[in-house]
C-alpha cells in the first residue's frame, strides 16, 4: 500500500485511497516427511522427533472455522503409538513404534543428538539434563 511520500517517515496520508502495489509472494519453509520444518538450527526433540510441530494453530470448531488459523502459537500433533493406529487414520508419518523399540532407545538418540549440539557449541553441558527430562516427559504423554 503506498500512502504517499511522508508516511513511513512522519505517518502523513497523502494518497487516499492508497495505491495497491504488486503482490508480494509469501515464503514458507520446506518440511521433512513428518512436517517439522527443515530450516534452521533443529532441535533433539525435530531430530528425534515424536510428533509434527508447526508455527501456527487452526481453531478448535466450539471456537471458530477450523480452516482457519486462530494465532500463532503451534500445534503439537503427536505420531500414532502403533503401526495399525497410523494405518486406521490414514497417517502417512511413522507410528512411534515404527520409530523407537523402546523409551530407552529413544532418549539414547536424543541424547546423542544433544552431545552432538554441545560438542559443536549450540547448547551448554547444562541443558543436558533437562533436555533429556522433557524428552522423558513427551515420550510418557504420548507414548505410554
């Protein structure tokens, strides 16, 4: 929208109605097969993950259409526990299952994934331990 010459310097309107320019096109980043997003410094928990992660939310249908994003807090859609759970949905991410054979194998990737980050300087020795509780806690949310 261009308002005229003075208004990002002194929020002067001197086009009105404004002129509408050419539209601009509206990015979104790439996502791997479970739909985390692939840009940027990932996480153990999108390495190793348990569910999809999105930047932004639909409404719930009490609320609003449920085609329509309602802010940008995120979702959290958590994988299937098994196979035949994936399979009767018709989700086409792997179970957790199909993933990990166990919680202890879990946390042992995600723990490999956090020492590497710590060795290449992006977390702190420190985080270690509550990285890994949380992973505990999601694992138990939604696996168990």
């Amino acid at each position: 929208m261009d308002y005229g010459p003075h208004f990002a310097s002194g929020g002067i309107i001197s086009k009105e109605p404004p002129e509408v320019g050419p539209a601009y096109p509206i990015l979104v980043p790439q996502v791997d097969a479970d739909g985390n997003e692939l840009g940027g410094l990932r996480t153990p928990g999108l390495l190793v993950p348990l569910a999809t992660y999105t930047g932004w939310n639909l409404y719930n249908a009490e609320y609003g259409p449920t085609d329509t994003v309602s802010h940008m807090s995120g979702s959290f859609l958590p994988f299937h526990r098994t196979q035949a759970e994936r399979e009767a949905a018709g989700d086409p991410r792997l179970s957790i299952e199909e993933r990990y054979p166990d919680k202890s194998h879990y946390l042992g990737r995600v723990a490999e994934e956090a020492m590497e980050q710590i060795e290449d300087g992006y977390l702190l020795a420190q985080d270690l331990p509550a990285i890994l509780e949380q992973a505990e806690d999601i694992w138990d949310a939604v696996a168990e």
